[in-house]
C-alpha cells in the first residue's frame, strides 16, 4: 500500500517552529516531497497499489466503510490511508504545492470519522466523500488563521525584501493547471498573499495598493468563486 | 509512524460500531407530518379558526391553489433540510426548486395585494396571530433540529435556516385558515413572523451544535 513521503515533521516546523527563512527551505522540501508523493499517487495508474481505478476504488472504499461502521478498527485504517491520498492528491491538484494541504487532508479525516454513520452503503461512495473534502476545504481556507497569526510573529522582524520572496515563491507553486489558476488574477493575488502566504490584510492591502476592507472582499469572493468552480467540477 | 500515520490510527483506535441511519426522507415527512398536526391542534386549541374557511377552497380555486401551493412549498424545503444534513445526497436543482416554490407561493400574496383570491375582510381575526405564528414555530423548529442534529449537516447554518423555514411557514399558511383574509394582513402578521422566525431558528441551532461547540 502506499504510504506518503512527505514528512510530517517538516509540516509542522512550516506551520510555525521555524522562522520565515526556515520554512521557506522547508518549503521547498516539501514541495519537492510532494511530487514524488504524488507521481506515485497520480501518475502511476497502473499500480494497483497507488491509485487504482474509480469504480473499483469505489466499491472496495464503500465495503470498507460498511465493515469500518460495524466497528472493524483494521478496516477503517485501510480506507482511511487510502483517503487520506486521495484527499492530497485532489487537493494538489487543485491548489499546487502547499504547505497547508497536511492540515486541509486531516481535517477532512476528521469529518469522515464523524459523518461515517451517514454513510449509506446504497448509495455510491464517492459522491459522499467528495462532498465532505470540498466542503472541509472551503472550511479550511475560510477559517484558517492560526498559521496567519504565527506567520506574522515571525515576519515582524523580516525586511520587507524576504517577503518579497516569499511571496514570488508561492506564486511560483501556483501554475495555471491548478484550481487558483481558474481564478482572476485579482482575487487569486488577496487569496494567496492572505491564505496561502501568511500575511494580515493589512499587509496584503499594502502590497496589493489597496484598502484592508477590499482585501477581506476580494477574499471572500476567491472562496465563494472557488466552491462554484469545484461544484461545477462534480 | 508519521504524522498523518499516527493521525489514522488514533481514529481507528477503539472503534465504536454505529448505527445506520434512518431513511432521511421518510423522517422528512414524518417531522412535517407531526408539525404540521401539532401546529393545527395548537391553533385549534388557542381559538376557533375562521368560520366557513374550508369551504372558500371550494367556492375559490385560486384560494385552494394558494394553500395547496403552501403545502407542497413548506414539505419541499422541509424535505430538503434532512437531505442537506447528509453530505453528497443533497442536489442543487432540489434545493433552488424548494426555494423557488416558497418564493412562488409567497408571491400569490403580493399579487393579492392587487387582486386577492379572496374578499378581503376581518372575519375571524385572532388578536394575537403573529405572535401566535412565531410560537408555534419553535416546536418544530426544535424537533427538527433534534432529529436533523444526528446526520452530518456540512452547512449548519443553512440547513438550520431551511429547517427554521419550512417551522415558520407552517403556522403562517394555517393562519390563513384560523385568521382573518387580506393579504396585506397575512403578509404583515403572518408571513412576516414566520420569516423572522429563520433568525431565530439559527440563534437556537447555533447553541445547539451538534457537538457541543460553537
């Protein structure tokens, strides 16, 4: 089975142990981690050990859960490694290499863990679990401020030129393939530099030339136009 | 073990098998069905409701339209509410058509501002109608939450306000039937209350978490 490279630890120096130059290195470890995460997730589809194919993911997923509802604990940690690559690998895909995507797949597992009653087995399985990760990832973004907050203690004390840095760096993760591509050019830059990249929106509405009211609106509708791209995809 | 490892264990550790949930939709209808019935008897049990009320279905089709509209609005969206509360059972179309048919039914009111389906006139007038709607709103609301509260609602507040809702309109278009008929009256005194209902259905549900946190 597969299990993922990407070391745990180094998440969570970059959430806040480390200081900006730090996790900017670590950032790039696991960006590089990442993707050999996620070849071996994604772009081997022939290993039946990665990612197989969906209908039968599908099936094998929803007997899992069915036996995981009747208490099988052996069971249930099956399905949830398995959904826990699936979740990283259709959040990559869809934000690029971040450092949050550690978070975004646990809270996402958590919410399988409390919704696993709803779950009914004749119903098909992805629809159920897809719904959840999308809805936990609009939640996450929405919500998410404890690594803002830790962000800014260290970049108090940073020259205005490392944020510059890391700012064109995480620029650098966004392509136009992935979901942040989709989005204006306007919104993605106040989603980025306040989501993704840590700063207040004081500080992005500096960078950015604009009020700190307009940066918390033009976020706001990333987030709103990001769910209707996802609900468009499925 | 990695983080995420440890992660997966820790919830599969001491696994309590649960129980399968019921059929959302039957519950659905068996909460309109117990609302709709406690709502009746309560308004019963208040005051007489007004005289020949029934019969004005009859003698008017547009008035039997406008209550047969209310009824199917109010099921619609207290339907979709349970299935809102199961992640990927709920589709879109479902929910915009609910919301659509309240706004349909509520607007043969504001048409009755200019062409009531009715005579307007005060026969029958409860002298405390509106307070009467947001009363009788709670049970169901708390019902249903209490029973909406056991799946998994993703959007809370949502759900909550739909289920506050179809609560509100419930007494709301039984008032029609008990109070008096002038859609200016219903709008103010009884579609109003109802509506506001939907705030406080969400205040309530706020508290009422499904696990204890706000």
């Amino acid at each position: 089975m597969y299990k993922s490279s990407t070391p745990c630890s180094v998440v969570e120096t970059f959430n806040g142990r480390g200081s900006v130059q730090q996790n900017l290195h670590y950032g790039i470890v696991i960006f590089a981690c990442s993707i050999v995460a996620n070849e071996e997730v994604v772009f081997k589809k022939g290993d039946t050990k990665g990612m197989p194919k969906q209908q039968s993911d599908s099936a094998r997923w929803s007997s899992l859960m069915v036996r995981a509802q009747q208490g099988s604990e052996s069971d249930y940690q099956q399905l949830l490694t398995e959904l826990a690559n699936v979740i990283h690998a259709y959040l990559r895909k869809r934000f690029g290499n971040q450092p949050f995507l550690e978070d975004c797949v646990q809270e996402s597992l958590l919410a399988i863990h409390k919704a696993r009653h709803t779950y009914d087995p004749q119903r098909p399985f992805r629809p159920w679990f897809f719904t959840i990760v999308r809805h936990k990832m609009i939640d996450y973004l929405r919500h998410k401020k404890s690594y803002q907050r830790v962000i800014k203690y260290h970049q108090q004390e940073k020259a205005v030129r490392e944020q510059q840095v890391k700012r064109d760096m995480m620029e650098d993760t966004i392509d136009n393939d992935n979901l942040l591509g989709e989005l204006p050019p306007r919104y993605r830059m106040a989603l980025t530099l306040t989501k993704l990249a840590g700063f207040t929106n004081a500080e992005a509405a500096k960078q950015l030339g604009i009020s700190e009211g307009a940066v918390k609106v033009r976020v706001y509708r990333a987030i709103n136009k990001l769910r209707q791209i996802i609900e468009a995809e499925d | 073990m990695n983080n995420r490892e440890s992660y997966i264990a820790e919830l599969s550790q001491n696994l309590v098998p649960v129980k399968r949930m019921p059929n959302v939709n039957l519950l659905g209808v068996i909460w309109f069905t117990v609302s709709v019935i406690y709502v009746i008897a309560q308004i019963h049990f208040y005051d007489p409701i007004r005289p020949g009320a029934f019969s004005q279905t009859i003698s008017s089709p547009r008035f039997l339209f406008e209550s047969l509209l209310g009824i199917v609005a109010i099921c619609w969206v207290g339907l979709q509410t349970f299935r809102d509360a199961v992640p990927g059972l709920q589709k879109h179309s479902f929910m915009i058509g609910g919301y659509l048919l309240i706004a349909i039914w509520l607007s043969q009111y504001v048409i009755g501002l200019i062409s009531p389906a009715l005579e307007p006139s005060t026969l029958g007038k409860r002298d405390f109608c509106q307070y009467e709607t947001m009363i009788y709103s709670l049970p169901p609301i708390c019902l249903g939450w209490f029973l909406i509260r056991r799946f998994y609602p993703l959007e809370p507040v949502r759900t909550a306000a739909s289920i506050s809702l179809a609560s509100g309109m419930i007494p709301a278009l039984y008032m029609q039937f008990a109070c008096m008929y002038d859609p200016s009256h219903i709008l103010m005194f009884h579609i109003a209350p109802g509506l506001l209902m939907v705030l406080v259905g969400v205040a309530i549900t706020w508290y009422w978490q499904p696990d204890g946190s706000k």
